[in-house]
C-alpha cells in the first residue's frame, strides 16, 4: 500500500506541477480546463489525464517461481600451468617453456584438441626482497608463470591426465583449480524453466484460493536468475604422506544444479 500511496502521490505533484506550469504561461492553451482536473483528482482517476499512464505492474498478483534440475557432468575444466623462477629473465623463460612443452605434450597426446586447451595467464614478475641496512629493494630474479586451461571431454581420464601431466612438469608444475559443466546446459534449463513457471502459476491458485480474490489474465512474465551450481564437493586427493598424486588421481564430478527463476503478475478480481 506505502508503494501505491507514493507512486500516487509522485503524479499527483507532477499534474499539479504540469497544470500551473500551463497558468503561468497565458500564451498556451491548456486541453483540460482546470474544473475538470479538480473532479478527476477528487475521483482518483489519474488515469483520465493527458500525458498520464499507469502501470498495471503496480497492481494484481506477484508471485515467483523457481525451477531446479540435475545433471552429471560430462567435462572436466582443469587449470593447470608452469612457474619457474631463475636469477634472470631469459633463464627462468626457458625453463618455463621446456616445461609448458612437456605438458602440452602429455595433454594433446591424451586426446585433447587444441580447441580445448586455452592460454588463461602469461607473467613475468620481478622477486625482490627488502634490505633494511640499504633502505632498498634487492632484485633476487625473476618468476615467470604459465597457465592454460585444458577442457577434457572424458571425465573418466581426468585423474590419468593429471598425473602425467604433473609428472612432465616435475618441480616447475601448478594446479590451481578443477571444475565440472555439461557441454550443452539448454536442456536442463529448459527443464528448470518449466518448473519454475508451474511452480508460480500453483502460487498463484493457492494464494487466490486462500485469500478469496479471484484470478483473471496474466499482467507480466519476467524470468530472473539463471544459475549453474554443483551440490557435491568436486575435489583432488593427493597423498598425506608425500604430498604426491594417487595412481591414478580418484575425480569425482558430483552433479550439478540448474536453476531458474521467474516472476508472474496476475489481474485480480
């Protein structure tokens, strides 16, 4: 009601605003005598104005819906990469690259396509330390790191690639992170999308049944938040004792979440 009251009261001010603009400027004429515009005040009939439109979405029955689905996923994004650090910029470079190579190597030879592996970062960093009798930085030598991530189509090879692909990368060797998708998600949203709309139009019947008022066409549809989320923990096990991966790799790609919302005004009577 505090909404209606005010939006009502905005264009109460701007009519009123609007009509004494016209008075103090004689040469225009104004198309509703101000008689007229007393009595359509009076009546609460704003809508008889000129210039004035109100928004059935003011008014009605909100309701909102939400639709979920679940899916196993079927490809594995691995982020993985080299970090070298030498005492100058070309010897920690070579060394980076030599590596990058040998994984590179070891995920195309596992059957991954070039169109799948994609450079994510590229740096070259300067290591310094602070010397508090020179009251200065001192250059310690430079770090260079390589990432890419590599789309693996075979969620049952994800844990083989990932050892030799850390075994080529010896020392030099970085996993930063390992998620899970479905290569083509439109399906579930779909099905999500559905839910969510039967789910707001059952809202709609109970809230009209329980209130007592009764429901007539439907104002607005608008869909909201559209999400992806895994609802089981996606993890690498590596071995407590000398931090060095399990033969192979133990991946499990849970599943995951598909969720849509929407929102739906009805007219009501």
């Amino acid at each position: 009601m505090k909404k209606i009251i005010l939006l009502t009261g905005v264009i109460i001010l701007s009519a009123f605003a609007l009509f004494a603009g016209q008075a103090c400027a004689p040469e225009r004429s104004s198309s509703v005598p101000m008689p007229e515009v007393t009595k359509v005040l009076a009546a609460g009939d704003l809508a008889g104005l000129p210039g004035i439109i109100l928004s059935q979405q003011n008014v009605g029955l909100w309701v909102n819906g939400l639709g979920k689905t679940t899916a196993v996923p079927d490809i594995v994004l691995l982020s993985l990469g080299v970090e070298s650090q030498q005492r100058t910029v070309a010897d920690a470079q070579k060394e980076a690259i030599e590596a990058m190579d040998r994984v590179m190597n070891v995920l195309k030879n596992s059957g991954i396509a070039d169109k799948d592996l994609q450079t994510k970062q590229f740096d070259i960093q300067q290591v310094t330390r602070w010397d508090d009798k020179q009251n200065t930085q001192i250059i310690l030598g430079y770090k260079v790191t390589n990432t890419v991530q590599a789309k693996i189509r075979n969620v049952d090879k994800a844990g083989t690639i990932i050892d030799n692909a850390a075994e080529s990368g010896g020392d030099l060797i970085r996993i930063s992170g390992i998620s899970f998708t479905v290569d083509d998600p439109t399906p579930f949203y779909k099905i999500a999308r559905e839910k969510a709309v039967q789910y707001a139009i059952e809202k709609a019947k109970q809230i009209s049944q329980v209130s007592g008022v009764k429901l007539g066409k439907v104002l607005y549809i608008s869909e909201g938040s559209v999400s992806t989320s895994p609802i089981r923990e996606n993890y690498l096990k590596y071995s407590a004792a000398d931090m060095m991966p399990a033969a192979p790799t133990p991946i499990s790609s849970g599943e995951l979440e598909f969720q849509v919302s929407v929102d739906m005004v009805y007219e009501i009577n």
